[in-house]
C-alpha cells in the first residue's frame, strides 16, 4: 500500500546556492549591484513561493524497455536503465505555486532585469525544493537520480498521466497545459528509482 | 416545504463519495465514473438510494464531469445521471443536484482555456440538467475563482434553479490559485448563489480551521463537505481511511461553529453520513447571521470598507494625462500595466480604471486592460465607464467582485447600471446627482442618496454594496462648497448607513499648490467618516494626510503604519547621485535613480539630442559591446538598458517628436501554445532602447491574428519566441501561413529549445541566440 504523501515547506527554508544562480542566469560571479539584485530577488520569491509537492510510491514492472509504474505504462530505454534494478520507485510532483509565475510575468512587464533574475532564483528555488523532497524520500534507503519526462526518450506526453495519477491538480494546483507545459512554471515531475 | 426554505431553518444533508462506491462495485481504475450512468444505471440508483436512507437530503448526480471538453456524449450521460438520481427519491425532502465540477483546465492568462469556451462549456451542462429535471445546481471542487465565475454565469444565465457552490482550499487556507476565503466568498455573494462552502482536498479535522471565517464573512448558508481523511494508493486505487465515527465526530463540531449543510467528499460511504445525520438530526442549527459589510474582491483578496478609509488610484484615466492617451491610442497596455504597478507600490488599495477616449473601442480596449492589469496586480479595480457596453463586457471578464463607477440619481442611469451591477455581483459608486443637476444643500444630495438606495432595492441589490459619493465642487467658485460635501458625508452615513468615497482633487480646481488644499479637505472629510478616497497615490500631501489622521483616529495601532510611511519618506528625499557620477556611467552601470537625477540636471545644460547622441547612444553601445563579449551578461545588459529607458523618459519631454525617428518596425510574439513570455519581453527592451518600434502582439498568439496584424500595420519583420518543442511546432505554422498568404515577411525566431538547424528547418530567416543577436538582425534588415 501506498499513500499520496504531501510535503509542503516555508520557502525560506530553502537555502539557495548563489553560484547555482548565476550558473542559471549564464555567468560565472556576480558584483556589485547585481548581487544587491539577487539579494532582493531571493527575499521577494521566497515571501511569495508556496513550495508543495504530492509523492506515491509504485512497483517497478519491467519487460525489456517497457516498465509498468502504476501511473501508467513507459516505454523508455534510458528510464529503464535508470531503474534497472529497482523493485519500487517514488513519482512525485513539486511546486513553488502560481503566485511565483504571476511575479516574474509582473516584472518582465516593467522591469526585465529583475524578471530573469526573479525566475534563476525560481529555478534554484525549485531544485533546492526537489533536493529537500529527495531527502525526506531518501530517509534510511538509497536512491536512484531523479528522472523526469521529457529527458532522453521518455515522452513528455506522460506527464498527464503522472499528474493525474498524483491527483496534481487538486492537490497542489498543478495544471497541464495542450502544448504539455505545467502551470504552475516552476514544477518539477520525476520517477525516483529506490535502490534494493 | 422546498429546498430553500429548508436550508433556513434546519440542516440540510449532502450525500457523500460517488467514486468510492463505484470503486466497491468494481469501477476499474482510469475507468470514468460518468459513463456508469449508462452502463450500470441501476447500481448508480443503488448508491443514491442508499445515501438516502442513510440521512441525506440532497443526491448528487454523477455528472462531475459530465461537460463537452471533457465528454463528448454529455448530454447523454447527463439525462441518464438525473433520471438515475431521482429513481432513488422515496420521501419528501429529498431532492437531485446537478453536479458540476472544474473543467480540468486552467483559464487565462495563466492557463489556456479562454473565459467564454469556459462558459459556454458550463452552459452546455447546465441546460442539459436542468432540462433533465435537476432540482439544484451544484458547482464544486473549484480552486480558481476565475472559472468558478464561469460556471456560476453559465447557470444563472441558462437556469433558474437554485445555485450551492464549494471551493477547495490548501492546508493555508486559501485555493491553489491563491484566492482567500473572503476574497471567494465576495465573489459567489456578488453573483447571487443560495448557499456556499468548501468541499474535498482536506479532511474534516483540517478543514475545521477555516469554518469559523468562512461563517464570519458569509451572510449564507455554508456548506461543508470535506473528504474522510486523507488518501491512499493501494494497487492502483485510491483509499481514504477515516471511519463513519471519527468523521462524524469532527463534522458535529464543524456543524457547532455554523454550517448548515454537511455531507461528505471523496472516500465518504453512506455509513459517514449517516453517522453525520443521526449526530445532528433533531437539532437546532446555529442562525445564520446576516452582515453588512461592504466588500470587492480581486482573484486574490477582498478589500473591506471598514476602519481605514480605501485608497482608490486615480491615475488610469486619461483625462489631462496626454502620455496616457498617446498609450491607449497606440494600444501601449504596458503603459497602463506600469501605472498600475507604480500605484500599488506606492500605497494604493484598489485602482480606478477609466480608458474613455473618443477615438479608441472602449469597450475592447477597456476589457483588455482589465484583463492585462488582473494578471499582474492582487488589487481590486474599480470600473470607470459611462459606455453601458464597454461596463458590461468588462465586468463579465473581471475576476473577483468589481466596484463600478458610476451610477447617479437619473433615472436613465439607475436603469442601464444596475441590471449589469446585479448580474455580474459588484458594488457600485452613487454619485448625488440627477435630472437636476448636483443639489446646492447637502439634505438634497443624501436625499438622491435615499432615491439611488431605494431604487437599488428594486433591483436586489443591497445598501451594503452602494457608496455614495455626494461630489465635491470647487472652493475657488463656491466658497461654501466644501461644507455641503462634508455635511452631506454626515447625514448620508448617519441617516442612511452606507459607505462614501471622494474625488477630492475638483475642491483646488484653479487654485496654485492644489495638494495642500486637497490634503487639507481629506483631512475634514476623514474625520467626518469619509470611508473611501479617489487620490493619486504619488501625492505626498494625501498620503502625510492619510497616515496621520489614522494614526490619531486611533485606527493605525502603535502607529505602525505612519512610522513605516515616514521613515521611507524620509529616506527618499535625499539626493542619491554622487557628485563624480557621469550619465554614461550610471547608464552602464544601470543605475537607475542617479541616471535619473544626472539626466534632469543634464537637460538644463544641453540639448536632448546632444544627450542622446552624446551619452545614451555611446554608453549602450559600450555595454552592448561588452555583452556580445562576454564580459557582461544579460541582467546587466537589462539593467543598462532600462536604466537608458528612465533617462530617455526625462529628455523625452523635450524632445520634438522627430527628433528621434524610429528605426523601423518589428512585430513580436510568443506562439501559440506558450503562455511564458519572459524571453520576448526581454528583446522587446533591447529593441527598443536601439530604436525599433516594437508591436508586442502578447503571448498565445495565434498564427491568423499576427498576419492579420502584419498585413493592417505593412510590417516586414517579425520575431518569434517559443520555450517547448511542443510550441515550435506553431512557429513553423505561422512562417508556413505567411508563406501561403503570399505577404512577404522576414522571421527572427528565438527560444530555449531552438537551434539554428531547427530555426531553418522550420522556414525561419534568422534564429537569434539572443537580444542583441536580433538587434543586430533588425540593423541588417531594417536599415
């Protein structure tokens, strides 16, 4: 038996990487008054994100490339070399919420220096979250490195069936958009091997 | 006795899950539960029966998601849903809900499902239900207030049965959307449904924390229909875990703190609700408190008109502001979205949106700015229009319970707003004027007052929701003027116990220093219960005047508030510029406020021309350089670039309109499909700063409408944006549909997953890899 599970964490919690940053934003340091810009972009997304995230744990089926995961069936070979070996994984689904989204679109109306610094932060933000989730996931076991759809061969077009299966929508406002695009932007789906 | 009159004076009872009975009778998973209307209508009879005789009064048909976006045999599903549902009937009080739940996408502009298709989706559902014989509707399991709306339009226009709706909220209490309970509960009120509440996500136990603010800011009766717990998967199917006894141990409390219709959401059984029903059955239910407050609401928040007078911006509204009618003439909605954003950082609590101009369509242009301004700002706006269209159409799109402004003593007036008014639930502004003219006495203006209030009734719209305004004319004119108003803010709040907004800045018409009278008066209105001023929130004078008289009111506790108003006054009076500082520096160094300063004292020196050529135009071209380097990077390049934009803003003035041509025109947009837009915006500026004229058609733009604009405006360049592969697809599609159409056209596309092979593969003329790539694009082919 397994349990949709549901994590949440106040976002200043997450303690964000200042190179992982600027990696994001395509430089190497920072100076001066951009540090000052940084700064303030890391206070402001984290007084607005609301980081959430839903996880089940499935049985891994595997017939040569096709794996059975309870949310639905993937053919995959670079998922299934990822899993190989693994009796059971997690599926889980993060979010920093809609409110971030509705930040970095204000400034990249008004100010769009702030806006693509607003979404580095973001996207530091929701890694640090997924390596927060990985963690409690990870508690007494070993696990495989997080594997999400759209990576290598495995289709983006399951990404309706993982959020349905977490029950996504409800549960953390996570939306799928026709052209496969999650609402809210800064969410992260991923297949997490256990190791036996 | 009905359904209506039941819920005010005793419990009503809800059924619980459909799903988990479905479940144990052997629904496989992915299976949809609909299409068992058909296929076992007898079992689908079964379970209603049995919630029936477990206690509840109200079934609820299987037609959650019974709607053409997501069946296409809806209606089918539909009629067999209620007739299965009322087979189960066998005593009074026992009646079927339609039921509807979300559609299952998110609308616009965060999502992609378009407002109306919304509607028109609800519509088709709700005419087939009600046709079927529903006794109710019910809307539930919403998390966007948005596409609640949507549904709560489609039933009142296509039904007249009585309207229950329930949203979800997260363990912080508010829907994934980030809506709060008060913000929801303005909306559904302002709409006209019979009875609200909150339904699944939680289990009763956490749900129980929200109960008591919903019943303190709701005048109906509250409906609460939580999960048994929380879930579990086991072999594919899902498993709540709460017993019949614990549930219904919670729900009795819930019940004790005033809801008055309780049943059960997913994973509740008939047991739970009969242990729910035989707690409570026979027992009297708290009364259901009517409130009086006045209340608007955006997708986010309500404002309450209570305590502290509400700051209304006034600076959307063309009327003496020639750069906002140069904007609206050009359909610049990035200028109006600026002026709303620069209002609410500087204190205001909701914002006046007036876009009246002779040769614009108001009505688009004004739908539009709503739309654009709601998906940037959490503050509620208040709708300035004389135009009846221009009012209903953007009432409809608004997310939340707007404010209108206005409606006066006419007769003609009162009859074209508040028809509008009542159907798409807002407040509205009653200005004391009518037939007449505007009264000299302030008793002749509460008594139009009394007239609008009366008549307003009529309509089913409650005193709660008209403010009056009861205007203010010019002191220079009439000495006595400002004594009516005053007086008159007295006896209409004493005698008639509603709310009052101001335009206050008409008393210091043709006076010099207009801000010290203006304040001055604020001050006297405040004090004589003023609950609501029109202002602009930039006037340090209002805002001094504004803060202090709360803080001696004894309304702004420890004087938190002045304190925290001073102390940033104070710190930005100062002078920030270094003494040594050149504008090229600043420009380089994207120092916004120094550039600012440098520019102003610059001008008196030189001409605006020689600063441009002299200091702009070379200190972009040093930080463009250095970019394209490698030795700055794009937050740099951005910040340089809009620190460019604040001096260009200073010399604009002076500037003679040809001064500075344009270089040429280039449209933009992100494709259909892609609703991030970060990218395009970020070459938009660039653009700009280098002189081009840009045409930002938005994101989610179909290929159709940028030809369409192509052709109209005679535009030869084009630039395309797209973040997923899925979405490059609608690129190739528009360059394809230009091909077609025989216009002919250049295409610079750009993009997180594009390459140049790709940017060929699809038929464009350039992939840029970035802003300054397209700059130099746009030299090549437009100089």
């Amino acid at each position: 038996m397994s349990e949709i599970s549901f994590i949440n964490t106040n976002a200043i919690e997450l303690k964000l990487n200042d190179k992982e940053i600027c990696r994001y934003l395509n430089m190497r340091a920072c100076d001066g008054a951009l540090c000052e810009l940084i700064d303030g972009c890391k206070k402001e997304v984290a007084g607005i994100a609301s980081p959430k995230a839903v996880f089940a744990k499935v049985s891994v089926k595997a017939l040569n490339e096709k794996l059975s995961l309870g949310f639905g069936d993937v053919c995959s070979k670079k998922l299934a070399k990822n899993l190989c070996g693994c009796g059971e994984a997690f599926v889980f689904c993060a979010t920093l919420g809609q409110e971030v989204d509705r930040l970095i679109n204000k400034y990249s109306k008004i100010e769009p220096s702030r806006a693509i610094v607003l979404d580095s932060v973001a996207t530091a933000m929701i890694e640090e979250f997924c390596d927060y989730v990985n963690d409690i996931l990870g508690e007494n076991r070993s696990l495989r490195p997080r594997f999400s759809c759209g990576y290598g061969d495995f289709d983006i077009k399951h990404q309706a069936e993982i959020l349905d299966f977490l029950d996504a929508k409800k549960r953390i406002g996570v939306y799928l958009l026709d052209s496969y695009m999650m609402t809210p932007f800064k969410t992260v789906t991923a297949i997490v091997g256990i190791a036996k | 006795m009905d359904l209506l009159t039941q819920i005010l004076s005793k419990y009503v009872f809800f059924d619980g899950a459909m799903g988990t009975e479905l479940q144990r009778y052997g629904i496989k998973p992915g299976e949809s539960s609909e299409s068992w209307n058909i296929k076992n209508p007898e079992i689908i009879t079964k379970i209603h029966r049995a919630y029936f005789e477990a206690g509840a009064n109200i079934a609820t048909a299987n037609t959650f998601g019974a709607n053409p976006l997501k069946l296409d045999n809806y209606e089918e599903v539909i009629f067999s849903a209620i007739e299965n549902a009322k087979r189960a009937i066998s005593a009074p009080e026992q009646y079927v809900a339609l039921d509807i739940g979300p559609t299952g996408k998110l609308l616009a502009p965060l999502g992609d499902l378009d407002f109306e298709d919304a509607v028109s989706a609800f519509a088709c559902t709700v005419k087939a239900g009600t046709e079927a014989g529903a006794d109710l509707i019910l809307i539930e399991t919403m998390s966007d207030p948005y596409e609640m709306k949507a549904a709560v339009l489609a039933a009142k226009e296509n039904s007249t049965l009585p309207i229950f709706a329930t949203f979800v909220l997260d363990e912080n209490g508010k829907t994934v959307t980030g809506c709060d309970i008060s913000a929801m509960v303005a909306l559904l009120e302002g709409l006209g449904v019979s009875a609200i509440g909150v339904n699944c996500s939680l289990g009763a136990e956490q749900l129980m924390e929200f109960i008591p603010e919903l019943v303190a800011s709701s005048s109906l009766p509250i409906i609460v229909n939580p999960n048994a717990g929380l879930p579990a998967i086991i072999n594919g199917k899902t498993f709540y875990k709460q017993t019949p006894a614990e549930f219904g141990e919670y729900m009795e409390k819930i019940a004790g703190m005033g809801a008055r219709c309780l049943g059960g959401c997913c994973g509740t059984t008939p047991e739970h609700i009969k242990e729910v029903v035989s707690r409570l059955k026979g027992k009297q239910p708290l009364a259901i408190e009517k409130k009086s407050r006045t209340v608007v609401s955006s997708y986010a928040k309500a404002c309450v008109f209570e305590n502290k007078a509400v700051l209304i911006g006034e600076r959307i509204n063309p009327t003496g502001k020639p750069k906002l009618k140069a904007a609206l003439r050009e359909n610049d909605i990035d200028y109006l979205i600026k002026e709303a954003l620069a209002q609410e950082e500087n204190g205001a609590n909701m914002l006046d949106v007036n876009v009246g101009l002779p040769e614009i369509d108001e009505k688009s242009v004004l739908c539009q700015a709503v739309k654009e301004i709601q998906a940037v700002s959490t503050l509620p706006l208040q709708i300035d229009t004389s135009n009846v269209d221009a009012l209903e159409a953007s009432l409809r799109i608004y997310n939340g319970k707007p404010l209108v402004n206005s409606v006066n003593g006419k007769e003609e007036s009162m009859r074209a707003v508040f028809p509008i008014v009542k159907k798409y639930g807002g407040a509205v502004i009653a200005l004391t004027l009518d037939e007449n003219g505007i009264p000299s006495t302030a008793p002749q203006r509460a008594e139009i007052a009394r007239r609008i209030i009366e008549k307003a009734s009529e309509y089913g719209i409650e005193k709660k929701d008209i403010i009056v305004d009861p205007l203010c004319l010019t002191v220079s004119s009439d000495k006595d003027a400002p004594s009516v108003t005053l007086e008159a803010i007295r006896i209409i709040k004493s005698e008639l116990g509603v709310k009052t907004s101001l335009g206050i800045s008409n008393v210091s018409f043709g006076l010099p220093a207009r801000d010290y009278v203006n304040s001055v008066f604020f001050s006297h209105a405040l004090l004589c219960g003023l609950d609501a001023v029109i202002l602009n929130p930039f006037s340090n004078e209002m805002k001094k005047a504004y803060f202090a008289h709360n803080a001696l009111a004894g309304i702004d506790e420890g004087c938190i508030s002045y304190i925290e108003y001073a102390s940033a006054f104070a710190s930005d009076s100062a002078s920030v510029a270094a003494s040594n500082q050149t504008l090229d520096g600043a420009i380089i160094k994207g120092l916004k406020k120094e550039a600012k300063e440098l520019a102003t004292s610059l001008i008196k020196e030189k001409k605006p021309l020689e600063i441009v050529n002299e200091h702009i135009i070379p200190a972009l071209d040093t930080v463009g350089k250095r970019y394209e380097e490698g030795k700055i990077f794009l937050p740099q390049l951005l910040m340089s670039a809009e620190t460019a934009t604040v001096a260009f803003e200073v010399i604009k003035e002076a500037l003679k309109a040809n001064d500075r041509s344009s270089k040429g025109d280039i449209i933009l947009a992100t494709v259909k499909g892609d609703i991030h837009d970060i990218g395009k915006n970020i070459v938009k500026v660039i653009l700009q700063n280098y002189g081009f004229t840009v045409h930002d058609l938005g994101k989610d733009v179909s290929p159709e409408k940028i030809l369409e604009y192509a052709k109209a405006n005679q535009i030869k360049l084009i630039g395309l944006s797209a973040l997923m592969t899925t979405t490059v697809s609608s690129m190739e599609k528009t360059i394809k549909l230009f091909k077609e159409s025989g216009y002919a056209a250049k295409f610079v596309v750009g993009g997180a997953v594009l390459t140049p092979e790709y940017a060929e593969m699809i038929g464009a003329d350039k992939y840029a890899k970035d802003a300054m790539d397209t700059v130099r694009y746009a030299q090549e082919i437009l100089n």
